[in-house]
C-alpha cells in the first residue's frame, strides 16, 4: 500500500514541480543530492576530496525510453569523466544499465558502457566504473553484463559489480565473483523484494551481510562496504584488526548528506572512505521511488536530516 503511495506521488507532475520549487523540497535535495549539474558534482566532489573522501558520481537516471536518452546519458558521464581528470579529483563513476538503454537494446547498453569503460582503462590514474544494481528482474543479467567487461582485453580492474546483501542467492553471486577477482560493493538493499527471493528480517539480513562482509575483506581484492550501520562498521574494524587486515584494503562507502559525522570521524581514523554523490534534474522522482521501493527509509532519512 505505502509503496503504491510513493510510487504515484513519483509520477504526480504538478507534486513535482511544487517539491522542485519549495523551501522543503530544495532542503531535502540540497541535503541528499549534489544538484542538478556536472558542475554541481564536481564542486561537491572537490569539497569532499579535500576533507580525505573519495566519491563516486552518478548522474540521476534509469529506464531511459529510447536510443538516444541512452546516448546522452553516456555523453554526461564522459563529460563527468573529463571533468574528473582535468582537475586531478579522487572520484569514480556509477551508472544503472537501465540508464544506459539496456532495456532498449542491449547491444547499446554493452557499447556505451564498454566505451564508458575503456575510456578509465586509459585515464592516468586509471578510472573505475561501478555498475549499480538495480531490482531482482535485473540482478542476473547485470552480473552477466560485469564479467563479460570485466574479461574484455584491458578492462580487468577497471569496471565493478553491486551485491545486495538481502537477497539469498549473494553468497553465490560473491563467490562466482570473486574467482575473476571482481570489486564489489556491498550493499544491503534498498529495493523491495518477496520473501521468496530476499531475507524479511532485518536481523538476517544484517547477518548476512556481516558473513559477505568478512568473505570480502580476506579477499585480497579491493571492495566497497556500503552502510551506515555502526554496529556493521565496528564489526568490520575489529575483524580487520584481529585479521591483521590494512586499512587501505577495503572502503567504507556512505551515501551523500547522510552521516556525515561518521564520514569524518573514519577519515580521522585512517579508514578509506568513499561517498556516492547523486546529481541530475530526476531527483524528485528517484527519491520518491526510492521510498516506494522501501518505505522505512523514509523515517531514516528524516531522522539524518537532524543530524549533522
């Protein structure tokens, strides 16, 4: 019910424009995206390098309609990546198939990120492309779609996966993953999914993604452990420690606007941290269907905007 609620407020035009517009509206999306332009992601960026955290850019957007929004969506993140090497910044780039056109053509979808790709293959320093993982219809295929880049002659390295730490076939998904030494991230999940498919309770979750987390970190591959959970970070700190494992082996990664407390605190402590900056002019719609997709976010989001 709560779902189908955020879903058409998503798709409510003149809500949209009235939320663009409002104090309210410009204080939530100030607070969780970076703005509406390249520019406005870099100028974050800069702020954050400058604090000691990495980032990582994406430009708002999935489920493009045609060929070309396909295309220019690959246009903005080429200009994000020119961006990011003219000015020497610690940042990669995250990008939804779906955005790319993977839903139109998935030959299109494969050439514009392979592009996107080859392009940090030959960036000095190298770039990174992170594929985000979307809902369940999508997990296969875009892990499909990550190792057959992944194997492509001087991408190794160079392009990383999403692993959604609520769902049961993870720890699979991992493994499979992992013998082609793939970066993962993390993450617990933010879609809504069947109990068929996904760990209802929050507690099994989180456990499972602590049993992935520790697979991950002995490793021996760099990844990204995606929460804002403390209990799930001092977890992670202890295993390290009592595993002899460095701290520039692994990232804490954090979402832009929230926790930015603990963010600086784990930079003071010598762990990597690295921030996912939105931007784009979709934040309305992508941050109410990221309500739908699981309305208890809503209270977490309202509980960070309290914080500092």
């Amino acid at each position: 019910m709560l779902r189908t609620f955020f879903v058409r407020l998503s798709e409510n035009r003149r809500l949209r424009n009235f939320a663009e517009r409002s104090s309210l509206g410009q204080s939530v999306s100030h607070r969780f995206v970076a703005g509406t332009g390249i520019p406005d992601a870099i100028a974050v960026t800069r702020t954050l390098n400058q604090s000691g955290i990495s980032v990582t850019v994406d430009n708002l957007g999935e489920n493009v309609h045609n060929a070309d929004e396909a295309r220019l969506s690959a246009r903005l993140y080429d200009e994000i990546l020119d961006a990011i090497h003219a000015q020497g910044l610690n940042a990669n780039v995250s990008l939804k198939l779906t955005h790319m056109g993977l839903d139109i053509d998935e030959q299109l979808a494969r050439d514009l990120v392979s592009g996107l790709v080859s392009r940090c293959a030959a960036m000095n320093p190298r770039g990174f492309v992170r594929v985000d993982m979307e809902g369940s219809p999508y997990t296969q295929k875009t892990l499909d779609f990550v190792r057959e880049l992944h194997r492509r002659p001087g991408h190794s390295g160079v392009v990383g996966a999403v692993v959604q730490a609520y769902l049961y076939r993870s720890e699979n998904d991992v493994a499979d993953l992992l013998s082609e030494r793939i970066r993962i991230r993390l993450c617990k999940g933010a879609y809504k999914e069947s109990a068929e498919i996904a760990f209802p309770a929050k507690a099994d979750v989180d456990a499972n993604y602590v049993k992935l987390m520790k697979v991950l970190m002995k490793s021996g591959v760099y990844h990204g452990l995606a929460t804002h959970d403390e209990a799930i970070i001092r977890q992670a700190q202890a295993f390290a420690t009592s595993e002899k494992i460095s701290r520039d082996a692994f990232e804490f990664q954090m979402l832009y606007g929230i926790r930015r407390d603990l963010q600086q605190q784990l930079v003071k402590d010598g762990w990597g941290m690295r921030v996912y900056v939105p931007f784009g002019t979709e934040w309305y719609p992508y941050f109410m269907r990221r309500l739908g997709e699981r309305p208890a976010n809503a209270i977490f989001i309202a509980r960070n905007m309290l914080r500092k």
